[in-house]
C-alpha cells in the first residue's frame, strides 16, 4: 500500500470478492433510532420498578463501571444458574440473599423492556433534540438505512448479482436487515419456517444447503426482538399485536456472554456452528464488519481462530471509529491485534475515521484533515455507491 489512493483501490477490489458476509453491529442501527447499549441501558432501568428495579441496580453496583445492560443480563444468568443448584433456592447479591424466582422474574422484566425499546425505538436526549420514545401507535424506527446499504450491496458499484453468495451476520436484536432485504424482493433466511408465525427448524441458515441468489442467510448471534419461546410450541418467529404469545419476556434475545447456557441449546448452537463453518472459507472470501465495537470476546475469538487456519482465505475490512481524541488515536486493541498477526494480517483492511490501515501499513487520506465518514454505517454505504472517501 504505497499511498492512501492505492490503498483505496485496493479496499475496492476486496469490497469486489463475489463470497462474502456482512456483520453488522450496534452502531449500524444507531441512525435508524435505535440506541447503543449505555442509552438503552439507561432506558431499560427507567422502565423497570420496584424489585426488578433494586435487583437491576444491585447486580450494576458488582460489575464494572463500564458495564451495560447485556452484562447484566449475563450476571443475572450466572446467578440464576447458582440460584438453581443451591439448597435454599436462592443466590447472594450485593449482600443479600434473593430467590431464584425474583432473580428469573428481574431478567424477565430486563428482556420485557428490551423488546419494547428496540421494537418502537429510542433516542435520548441531546443538546440539539429532545428525547423521541417509540411507542406502538407512534414509532421512531425507520428503515431508510438499511434498504440504501441492500441496494449497494447488490446493485451498486460492486454488482455482484450473477455470481455472489452474500449473506449477512447481526449482533443486533432489531429486524430493520430482514425488513430492507424483503422491501429490495429478497429472501432473508433465518432458520425459521412459515408466514407472519414461524417455527425453528434451522435449515435454511446451514451454509451447506444451496441458495438462490436472491435468498441470503441471516444469523442473528443474539436473538431477535420477534423470537419467542413459548413452553408448547417450541422457538417461533412471531408477529406484533397479537393477543396470544404476546408475553415480551419471552423474547428471545442475547445469549448470556458467559456462553456456557444459551449456546449450548437452540437455535444458538445452529446460529454459531454455522457462523463458525461460514468463517472457515478455503475460497476467497470477505467478511466486512461495520457498526461492530468489537466487545463481544466470544465472536471475535470466532473470527480470529478462523483467520489463524492455514487454508483459510477469509479478508476482513472493517469499518470502525479509532479510540481517543485529536491526533492521540488508534484502533482497538481486537483490530491492533489481527492487523499486526505476522500470519493473516495481510489480509486485514481497517478503514476508520482517521486513516485506512492494511496490515502493518497505516496511509492518511492527503486530501483532508477532517474525519473521514466510512466509518460509519451511511458513510461506508455511500463509498459502496461512489467509491469515493467522504
């Protein structure tokens, strides 16, 4: 890479491989009005009272500072499985002992307001705007994003169509990827099977099974706010506003981080073997990460263990903000790693707010002292358009 537009050209080629994966996180529905996890975590502690509310401050108080709502759902997870082996039914918090149905029925409640949130959207307050809370008959979610990001995948600059295999990977529990899939005349397939209700069978995500190529596997790592596990019917994918399964803590969403529960079961298992086969790729491949903070060990131990093996041809590009302020930046310490790694760091595009790294190599944009703008989910969409660095 011996300039920034050589580098740039190069990014382009690799955005060009006809396999590829998209992983999508947080931050890639942020604009669509759906909060990062510190404002939902606040948004979540202002839905719940009374005990849920104590249990939920209590189990913040023993976690680290930095600590958001997914980590108290892990938390909560452990002392539910503590809770359940223990004589008395019960497991110690915060220099208290609390029962395991009052632990079980806090989590209920965390993941009842989780949905809730995501479902209608949130965006807090600001110095600009006041605070918008979705709610059923008045929504904030909106769409327009993610259908942009569908139409470039597939019919701009890079125009895979007659020879791709695209799919796409999610930590996000909203349905704003189905959705823009469906409105583009595509096929989002998820593991499930049927109409507005469906049940979990988790075929049609397995990469061994042929698709068309308007039909694009979907694999939500944590759940989804329209996943519902009812005692009878089993997982189903269900619809809003109806009466029946209308109960939201039984949404299915965020396996706990600690992996050694949810994982192991349905439709985690399926969900993460077949991630785990999709980064095992012989062929050339692309795995193209945007919105993704990259604090979740479990995926990037996946990714990384999968970049190690000596036959595999995975690229990553990653777009992500540099930590820091002014000129006193630089990347995580997940994506410092992998671009140093003497054997796959060749492989390894990083294109942020201030530069655009390839392996070892780190070029500026000599246009511009400003921040670049791919980085984020509408910027990376516009250089899929236009290829040019805005």
């Amino acid at each position: 890479m011996k300039s920034f537009s050589d580098g740039v050209e190069n990014l382009r080629r690799v955005l060009d491989l006809g396999r590829q994966h998209w992983l999508l996180g947080a931050g890639a529905s942020f604009e669509s009005g759906i909060p990062l996890m510190y404002p939902l975590t606040a948004r979540v502690k202002h839905l719940l009272d009374g005990a849920d509310l104590t249990i939920f401050q209590a189990t913040m108080s023993d976690l680290p500072d930095d600590a958001h709502v997914e980590h108290t759902l892990s938390h909560l997870g452990d002392l539910i499985a503590l809770a359940e082996r223990s004589k008395s039914k019960t497991a110690h918090l915060s220099g208290n002992d609390v029962s395991l149905d009052q632990l079980i029925a806090t989590y209920h409640a965390i993941v009842r307001a989780i949905a809730l949130t995501v479902r209608y959207g949130y965006r807090s307050a600001t110095a600009e705007a006041l605070e918008e809370i979705g709610k059923h008959d008045s929504p904030v979610v909106e769409v327009a994003a993610h259908v942009d990001f569908v139409k470039q995948v597939f019919s701009g600059r890079i125009n895979l169509e007659p020879r791709s295999q695209v799919g796409f990977i999610t930590t996000n529990y909203d349905t704003l990827l189905e959705d823009a899939l469906a409105i583009e005349r595509r096929v989002a397939l998820d593991g499930f099977s049927g109409g507005a209700i469906a049940y979990w069978d988790g075929k049609s995500i397995d990469p061994a099974i042929k698709s068309s190529s308007r039909e694009h596997r979907v694999l939500k790592l944590h759940g989804s706010v329209d996943w519902f596990r009812d005692s009878n019917a089993g997982l189903l994918r269900i619809r809003y506003g109806v009466k029946y399964l209308a109960d939201l803590s039984g949404t299915l969403i965020y396996p706990q981080a600690t992996k050694y529960l949810e994982t192991q079961k349905d439709p985690f298992a399926k969900i993460f073997d077949c991630f785990r086969r999709t980064l095992q790729s012989s062929e050339s491949h692309l795995l193209a990460i945007v919105g993704y903070s990259f604090g979740d060990n479990h995926i990037n131990s996946e990714i990384e263990q999968a970049l190690a093996n000596k036959t595999n041809k995975t690229v990553i590009v990653a777009f992500s903000r540099e930590n820091g302020n002014g000129e006193d930046t630089e990347v995580c310490e997940t994506l410092k790693r992998w671009l140093d790694n003497e054997k796959f760091g060749s492989r390894v595009y990083v294109a942020t707010n201030k530069a655009l790294y390839h392996g070892r190599f780190r070029v500026n944009d000599p246009s511009t002292t400003a921040d670049l703008k791919w980085w984020t989910f509408s910027g990376m969409t516009k250089f899929l358009e236009s290829g040019v660095v805005a």
